[in-house]
C-alpha cells in the first residue's frame, strides 16, 4: 500500500523547556498525518459518524529515536501494515530531511456509537486497499 505524507512544522508551542518537541506532541503530529491521509483516500469520517460508526485508537507502541526542535519542518509518513474486519494497523513516521526521529504502530478499530467493534464497510475496505 502507497505511503501518505503530510508536513508539520513545529511552532515553539510545540517545545517544552529544553527546547526540543514535547514527546506527546508526537502524537497529535500523527493523528494530523492519519486524518489527512483518511481524507486523501475519500473517507468522509464525519459521514461515517451520521451513519452510525467511528475509528478510534486502540494502542500505540512508540519509539522516540531523535529529538526536533523549534522552527524544523517534520513529514508524517503512514502506510496500513494490515487489516481485518474492524481493524487496521498502521506505521506511522514521523522524518525530519529524511531522517527518522519517531516512529509508531498504531492500532485503529471501528466502533459503533455505542462503543463495540464494528466490521468496516465494503466501500472503506475498497478504498483502503486500493490506496
């Protein structure tokens, strides 16, 4: 499956005292790299919500490898490594000049408003593969 990018920059309300990226902030940086990829691909989540489902994250395993700082343009790269029924993992990178400094596997499932796991539809299975 084809990998999505989506660059960020790091505002200094991004840093903590040191001056380095705050380590939760990675992961607001790639849940803006799934949301625009999601978009990307035609996924219309607030449709899917109306409709009577939503994702969520389930785990995230995270590696912090090198620090970024104030000002650095960062690319989120994420690809889908496999999926299931209501289930979809995903690599998530996070590349400062091509360099890895963070890198995550992010589980993301299907629920049904009420909060139980729900089979993805035919149509995002669709284009979740051909994407």
């Amino acid at each position: 499956m084809k990998a999505h990018h989506h660059q960020v920059r790091v505002y200094y309300e991004d840093t903590d005292m040191a001056g380095i990226v705050y380590y939760a902030n990675y992961l607001k940086f790639i849940e803006r790299g799934r949301s625009e990829w999601v978009r990307s691909i035609g996924i219309d989540q607030a449709r899917l919500k109306k409709e009577g489902m939503f994702f969520a994250v389930r785990k995230v395993d995270a590696d912090f490898l090198r620090p970024a700082v104030y000002d650095d343009v960062l690319t989120v790269e994420t690809v889908v490594e496999s999926q299931t029924g209501a289930r979809l993992n995903l690599i998530q990178r996070v590349l400062r000049e091509g360099e890895e400094i963070f890198t995550a596997k992010v589980m993301i499932v299907s629920l049904s408003v009420d909060g139980y796991p729900v089979a993805l539809p035919a149509d995002i299975r669709q284009l979740l593969t051909e994407n």
